[in-house]
C-alpha cells in the first residue's frame, strides 16, 4: 500500500517538475528573443 502512495507522490511531483519546466521556458523564449531581436 505505502508503495502505491509513494510511487504516486513520485508521479505528481515529476509531472509538476514538467510543467514547471515547460511554462518557464515558454515564459523565457520570447523575452530572449525580444533582447536578441
């Protein structure tokens, strides 16, 4: 049981590491091509 719990918690926390990951480099692109541009 605590397995299914921890491997869940594990799951929840790399997809929020994902998300996260995305939407920052999506918030970074277009300011550093603004500065390049």
């Amino acid at each position: 049981m605590m397995k299914i719990i921890s491997d869940m918690i594990l799951c929840v926390f790399l997809n929020y590491h994902i998300i996260c990951v995305f939407s920052a480099a999506q918030i970074r692109f277009p300011a550093n091509t603004e500065i390049i541009g």
